[in-house]
C-alpha cells in the first residue's frame, strides 16, 4: 500500500514538473507560485477574494481561492508574505 502511494505520489510530481502552465492555475501544474512575487499584497487579496489575477486570468476551479478568500486581511497578508519569501 505505501509503496503503491509513493509511486503515484512520485509520478504526480513529475508529471507536475514537465506539464505547461495552464492559465488560472497557480500550481501543481499553473504558475510558479513566484508569480506571486510580481502581484502588490492589493493584488494577492483580491485574487483570492475574486478568483482572477492581475492579468485578468481567472482561477482554476480547483483552487481554493472561495474559502482562502474568506480569510481576514491579516490571515491573507501572512500567507502573502511567505508566499513571496519563498526562494
């Protein structure tokens, strides 16, 4: 069991690695999350309140972007700030 979970866990990281990103996904397989670098805190808040980015992209459905926006502002700063501090 645990080494079927670790091949499937394996494959889908590579798969993540080598598939193109696809708009309105910030990963597995969407954007770095260094994308997130270039956004304000203004800009990071308010995608995830709307579900579209800076560029006008709207978030994939399987993002969790409804809930996450639900966060209060401090809660959304503090997942900002280590979103961006990320190397």
């Amino acid at each position: 069991m645990a080494s079927t979970f670790s091949a499937i866990k394996t494959a889908g990281i590579a798969t993540a690695r080598t598939e193109r990103r696809k708009e309105g996904q910030l990963t597995p397989i969407g954007w770095p999350l260094g994308v997130v670098k270039n956004w304000t805190l203004e800009q990071f808040i308010s995608t995830m309140r709307t579900g579209v980015d800076p560029n006008g992209y709207r978030l994939s459905a399987n993002m969790p972007w409804r809930a996450i926006g639900r966060l209060d502002d401090i809660e959304l700063e503090a997942m900002y700030l280590y979103l961006t501090s990320l190397p």
